[in-house]
C-alpha cells in the first residue's frame, strides 16, 4: 500500500439544518486515482470540497471531524486556504475557462502566487498544457480568448490551469459529465497519465469510469461512506449489499 | 350541456366581434399619438433651438456689452461636476456593489442596504438641493458652489452606480468565481482580476446613466450650486469649484423661466436634447458589444 | 514537486490587505445607508423648527400662504400636488398599459425596437427641457379654454397635469412592459386554446398576471410626479390659491425653488419645512413600493 496523502476522520458537515455528511473517514492515496461514486445528492461532491475549503464560500455551513493533508490539519489553526488551495488544485463539472486568452488563463495561476519573470511563465504555460495533452492544438494560438476553444479543449484547459500552480493533489469533480464521448475518452487517458506525479480524486457519476481510471473507489450513499476499497475488489466482490445493489445497477 | 356552448357553428363561420375591431383601433391610435409626440417634441426643440447654436453659442461667454450670448461657462461647469462626481461616486458605487454581491454574509443587512439603495433613488432632486444646500452649503460652509453640487449629485447617482453594478456583478459566472478561488486566489485578488474585468461593460453603462442624470439635473443644483454661469470660472481647481456657476440644466431654465429668452432656452434645449441622444446611442452600443460576448 | 511547503498561513500582509479590503468595501456599501440615515434625520432636524413654530395644524391646513404676512399654510399646495399627480397618474396609467401591451405583445421587434428607443428618449429628457417644452406648446393650448371659462390666461393645474402625463409615461410603459413579457406564454396559448382572441387572451390572462408589476410601475409614477418640480413650476402659473384645473396653481415641490433665493428666516425654515412635509410622502411611496415589490417578486425599473 501507498503513502496517505489525506487521511480524513469522523467528518460531519451540515447545510443549515441539513446532514450532509455523515461521519466520513477515508484515507487518499499518494499517485493513486480515487474515485467517489454514488447516486446524485449523496454527498460525494461536498466530500470533495471540504478537502480544498470550497464549502467555505457556502453561507450555512458547519464542518466538525478531521481533515488532514500530509499529516497538517487542514481545518486547523491558522491554515491559509489560498496556499492549501494552491497544494490541491481543482477542476470543475463545466469547463470553466476565464475570459481571457489561453495564455492569461494557464498563467492565472502562477502570477497571483507571485510568479512575474516572462520566461518562467511561458515555461510553465508550455510545460502544463503539455501535462493537459493541448499543447498540440493550441500552441498556435496562445493569445486567442480561451473561450473560443470546444468544451473539450476547455475542461483539458481548466486542467492545465490547476496543474499550472503546481498542485499535489488534483480534485475533479464529475469532470467529463458536460463532454462528449471522445472528449471523454481524452481526459481519462489523462487522468491515468497525471497520477503519475499527483494524487487524484475524481468524482464521477459513471461506474464504468471509476472502474476504468481509478486505483480506489469509494461509495457513497446518502452523506455515509458506504464502502472504500481497491476498485478491483469493490467491482468484483463489494462487501455492503447497498453497494451491490448500485454497481449492478438496481437504483441510482 | 347548457345550450350556449352547443357546437351549431362552423369553424368558416366568422363572428362579428365589433368591440374587439374598435379596441384593437384605440391600441394603434394610442401607440401611434405617443409615437408622434415624441417624434414631434424633439423635432420642435431641433428646430427652434439649432439655429441658435452657433460656434460663439458653444464657446463663449455671455457678453452684455456686446449683447451676445454664450454658454461655455455653464458646459465648463457641467463638465466639471461631471467629472468630480464620477471620481468620487464610481469607486464607492462600485464598492458597495461588491460588498453586496461579494463579501456580505448577513442577508438582513444585505437587505437593509437595497432598501436604502431604492429608498435615495426614489427621492426627488428638489429635496436633495434642500439637503445639500443645509448639509454642504450651511453646516459644511461650501456655500453654493460646485462642489457643494458635486457632493450632492454624488449621493443622488449613487444608487444608480451601485444597481447597475450589481447587475454587472451579478452576471459574471459562479463558475469563474470558483476557478479563481480554487487555485488559491484570496477574494480581493479574484475580484480584482475577474470579477472587475468582466463586468467592465455594466459599470460603464452605469456611468453613462449617471452622466445623463447629472447632465438633466436642474432642482438640486439650482439650490446648492448657483443659479447663473455669466462668467467662466477662475483661479485654480479649487477655486474654481468653491465658486458658484449653473450647468447647462439651470442655465436653461434661468433664461427660460426668469428672463424669457426662449431663443437661447431652446439653444440649451438642442445641446441638451443632443448629448441625451448621444449618451442613448453609447448605453445601447455598450449592451450590443455585451450581449456579442 | 514540493511536498514541503507548509498550509500554515505565514503571510501577513495578504491577511492585512485581505481584511482592509473587507472593511473598504463595507464602508462602501454602508455609504447608501448613512445618507438614508442623514437625510432623515437633516430633513426632520431643519423642517420641523418652522412646523413647530406655525403649529403643525396651521401648516399643514392653513389655506394662505403669505410670507409678507407671516401666513404659511401650506393646505393649497398639497392639495394641488394630489390633485396634479393622481390625475397624472389616472390619465397615464391606460395610456401606458396599452402602449406596453403594444410593444410587448402587438408588433414585430422592427417596430418595437426603434420604439422603445423613442420612450428611453423621453424618459431621459431633462425636466427642465419638459418645462420649456410645456410652456411655449401646452400652456397656450389651455387659453382658450381659459377665456371661455372667462379666466385669466396663464399657467394653469391642466397644464401641470399634462406635462406630468409625458413625464410619467415612460416609466409606465417601461415598467409594465417588462411585466408584461415576463409573463410565461403559456397563460396565453390556453386562453388561446379555449377559444378566446388574441385580445381577450391579452388582457384577460396575461395583463392580470403582470398586475403586481404594473401596479409598481404605476406607484414609481405617483412617486416620480409628486417630485417634479422644475416642469410643472414651468407652467403651473405658482399661484399659492386653492386648486382647480384652469386657474394656476403652486405644487408642494416647486414652492422651494420659486421662493428659495429671496428667502429668509421663518420663511426659509417653512420651505425646509414643505421639504419635510415632501419627503414623509416619498418615503411612504418608497415603502409601499417595497411592499408590492416583495409581493410581486423582483422587478425594478
């Protein structure tokens, strides 16, 4: 078994009156592919958030349990979220590129964490859109407005984006789920690639994706972590019958 | 069934609807009388008030001994209360708009602040010149001056800044707002680099809004920044702003109304009646680049 | 890769520029409520001394206003700033209605779009050009019903009202029009369905669903025309004497302006005061405009 990236424990989070999670403990592993997988609503996106603190621009939230990434409490005392966000870069369900060139939007990144030198930038901008397998299509045309770019090309930007700031961990959430099949098919190639030097977790509504890229899936139903194991034991013999139940596809 | 609905008509049948006929006339009649009002209102201020607009007109002062007329010092003031005004209310304008859309938790106060927002766009200018003239003119010692109309004017277009700048906010998408914070951006610095960027359009309609409120105001600044422009203003910046001088609004209604020079009243009229038509064009210039995007 | 910087928050100076910012842009937004605030409490602390001193009874209900004479009944002047605005309001109301129907729902966008400019036009139409406007077509308009009704010619109550006809329309039409468009299509196609015209579909689906919108545009109007002061100064003729359509009158608004710069002492308190008296009815639109608002959903014009 692999080093723990973040090991999460007994976390609870609430909407208002809503329990949204129920005492959530799981472990992400370094250079691995975990995907969360469950029907919609039962949490598995908000899991996602509370490990970068973007529930925290959510008015109404209560979090309580554990969160801790490299052994740092990530909820602790006197964290800045702009340097955990930083470590743990994300990439959202649509593609959502700024309005500004390609360039600008892998650059975003680098220049608001103090990176200014011309020659440094345009290493990076190279170095992350080879990462996010676009170099090819747009190195031409790196001034052009990144909105210009089909969804596919967007989502593979946004990606570049996040890897841009240098990220340890990369959280998607339902990343393909606004793509088309090929485009589809690009980023999980990438996504097998990138877990090479990063530690993913991918949410995903498509159990067909989470057993094709993933090393771990964790199943959620309704805020509780249901079952989390190797993806090759959850899809060949889950444990909880409720898992069961959701991988062949009884409900969901 | 009752009889009435009984299906004994054909469908080729057509009903006489009379009523429906003189109603559907009135609907016409009465669009096309406010139509022609319209059309009728601006042709007779082009009409009556080009011919005294004149190269002298435009840019010279009123001169008695000569007897000519001349508006530039109240165009000179109009400009300046323009500019003061926008330099003091587009940041707090934009400001407020931010707090309200960005940083505010608190929805009660979120809401405390729109109903003061509705509340000064709701006030008739004749109570701001009341209240500019007790707050900026007496207790402030400004005196009726320009900047006494500056501050005034600044209070009074102030909900307009803040509206259309919350709409331009509000129109930019939460998903660039979470791309930035989720590669670490601290909120001012997402902000500064999405936010007030993309929403750029918006806030520049706004300030063409407020321009076209300043431009046609007249009650306020009568009472806080003077009544006559017979002189340009002299000295520097700052004298020129503590002295006192009407805009073009007020020029026109002094020659208007106290001295019943309708030739030159109307003179006004048609500059006036130009930079409104002007400033419609640019609003509506903007929002099609917008809307392009 | 660095797996070693840690999440552990060194850097002050972008919590303090963080925090400052914060605070800069609450003190921004908190500037529309403090001039509420001031002009409330400017408004009562400058108008009330004259009311106190006339006695809130003779103010208000004293029918002469006579400064020479220490007389400052104001009753005529409100009463004629009633009158003027709710006669406005019935006359621009249907107008606008219909030609918001119009626009919304009787012509193709080549015609409305051009239209529509037309009324943003004279909706930014400066009063004062309204004013002028109004005396030299819509006061001579009036003499001869004046000399029939054997009166002097001149600025008259009629003449007020027209103007402030104009002058509200725009906001009428506008308001109502969004209202009306903002109504789904749905209501419409099933009265269509039920056999109904496209007229009686019109107003009897769709303008009764659009009512909490118009009723707001309509009350924007009532708070738009009691505060115009300039145009009906114009052509209202200022004579402080109890209204009727033909002779002149003196609006509440326009009693500011006429007397503001030969006025003094007890006098000037009581033009504060008539500014106190103005804005406790703004400020009962302002609210009775929230009110329909809250009820009717978000609409603003």
């Amino acid at each position: 078994m692999s080093e723990i990236k973040i090991h999460t424990k007994n976390l609870d989070l609430y909407y208002g009156d809503v329990y949204a999670l129920k005492k959530v403990g799981m472990d992400i592993y370094r250079h691995n592919v975990t995907a969360l997988i469950g029907p919609s609503g039962c949490g598995k996106s908000t899991y996602l958030k509370t490990l970068n603190r973007m529930n925290d621009t959510v008015a109404g939230v209560k979090i309580t349990g554990d969160v801790f990434l490299d052994g740092e409490d990530v909820y602790g005392k006197g964290v800045d979220v702009t340097i955990l966000r930083k470590k743990i870069g994300m990439v959202f369900q649509s593609p959502n590129p700024f309005p500004m060139s390609i360039y600008d939007n892998v650059t975003y990144g680098p220049r608001m964490h103090g990176v200014k030198k011309r020659i440094v930038l345009d290493e990076i901008v190279e170095k992350s859109l080879q990462d996010a397998a676009i170099w090819d299509e747009v190195k031409d045309r790196l001034k052009k407005p990144a909105l210009s770019l089909s969804g596919g090309q967007q989502q593979r930007l946004c990606i570049a984006r996040a890897l841009a700031t240098q990220p340890e961990v990369l959280l998607m959430d339902e990343p393909t789920s606004a793509l088309d099949p090929i485009s589809t098919t690009k980023i999980e190639e990438l996504v097998s690639q990138l877990k090479r030097k990063y530690s993913i977790v991918i949410v995903t509504h498509n159990m067909q994706q989470a057993a094709r890229i993933s090393d771990y899936t964790a199943f959620f139903l309704l805020g509780e972590l249901i079952e989390n194991k190797k993806t090759q034991a959850i899809f060949s013999a889950p444990k909880d019958s409720r898992t069961e139940d959701y991988i062949t596809g009884r409900f969901g | 069934m009752v009889d009435v609905l009984a299906n004994n008509r054909k469908i080729t049948d057509k009903k006489n609807r009379p009523f429906e006929k003189i109603f559907y006339s009135a609907i016409f009649i009465v669009a096309g009388l406010v139509l022609a009002m319209v059309i009728y209102f601006i042709a007779v201020i082009l009409i009556r008030g080009l011919p005294a607009v004149t190269w002298s007109f435009l840019t010279t002062a009123p001169n008695p001994i000569k007897k000519t007329i001349g508006i530039f010092p109240s165009i000179v003031n109009t400009l300046y209360i323009i500019v003061f005004t926008l330099i003091i209310c587009v940041p707090i304008g934009v400001g407020g708009a931010i707090y309200l859309n960005e940083y505010a938790k608190n929805k009660k106060f979120v809401r405390v602040i729109e109903f003061a927002t509705e509340t000064l766009s709701g006030i008739p200018s004749i109570l701001y010149g009341v209240f500019g003239y007790v707050v900026f003119c007496l207790m402030f010692g400004l005196k009726v001056s320009l900047l006494a109309g500056i501050f005034t004017l600044t209070i009074m277009v102030l909900p307009i800044m803040i509206r259309t700048s919350q709409e331009a906010l509000r129109s930019v998408p939460k998903s660039y707002r979470e791309g930035a914070l989720g590669m670490g951006a601290t909120k001012w610095y997402m902000v500064r680099t999405i936010l007030l960027p993309s929403s750029l359009g918006g806030i520049l309609t706004g300030i063409i809004l407020s321009i076209g409120r300043m431009v046609s105001e007249s009650a306020a600044l009568l009472l806080v920044a003077g009544g006559s422009a017979m002189y340009m203003p002299k000295g520097s910046i700052l004298d020129q702003l503590s002295g006192s001088g009407s805009t073009l609004s007020v020029e026109l209604y002094r020659y208007a109304y106290s001295r019943g020079d309708n030739q030159t009243a109307f003179g006004i009229a048609a500059v006036l009646i130009i930079i409104v038509i002007l400033l419609n064009l640019l609003t509506r210039y903007i929002a099609e680049r917008l809307n392009k995007k | 890769m660095t797996d070693n910087i840690s999440i552990i928050g060194s850097n002050k100076s972008k919590n303090a520029v963080e925090k400052s910012m914060n605070i800069i842009f609450f003190v921004c937004g908190l500037a529309a409520v403090v001039c509420v605030i001031c002009m409330t409490v400017y408004m009562i602390i400058s108008g009330w001394p004259a009311i106190a001193k006339i006695g809130v009874f003779r103010f208000l209900f004293g029918q002469v206003w006579s400064p020479e004479n220490s007389e400052f009944g104001i009753f005529p002047m409100i009463l004629a700033s009633f009158i003027a605005t709710f006669s406005a309001i019935f006359l621009a109301l249907p107008v606008g209605v219909l030609v918001a129907v119009f626009l919304a729902k009787l012509t193709p966008k080549r015609v409305s779009a051009p239209f529509r400019t037309l009324i943003d036009l004279l909706a930014g139409i400066p009063s004062v050009v309204y004013g002028l406007l109004g005396a030299i077509l819509i006061v001579p308009l009036i003499f001869k019903l004046q000399t029939a009704a054997g009166l002097p010619q001149g600025g008259s109550l009629l003449a007020a009202v027209i103007i402030l006809v104009i002058m509200i329309l725009p906001t009428i039409i506008s308001v109502s029009e969004t209202a009306i468009r903002a109504v789904p299509k749905q209501y419409e196609d099933a009265s269509l369905a039920l056999g109904s015209t496209k007229l009686q579909s019109i107003f009897r689906a769709t303008v009764p669903a659009a009512k909490s919108g118009i009723v707001a545009g309509m009350v924007l109007g009532v708070g738009r025309a009691i505060g115009e002061a300039m145009a009906v100064m114009m052509v209202a003729g200022n004579a402080a004497i109890m209204p009727e359509f033909l002779k002149p009158v003196r609006l509440l608004t326009a009693s500011i302006p006429i007397e503001w710069a030969y006025s003094s002492g007890l006098h000037r308190e009581a033009l504060y005061g008539i500014g106190l008296v103005l804005f406790i009815f703004i400020m009962i639109i302002n609210i009775s405009l929230n009110t329909v608002l809250k009820k009717g959903g978000e609409l603003r014009g």
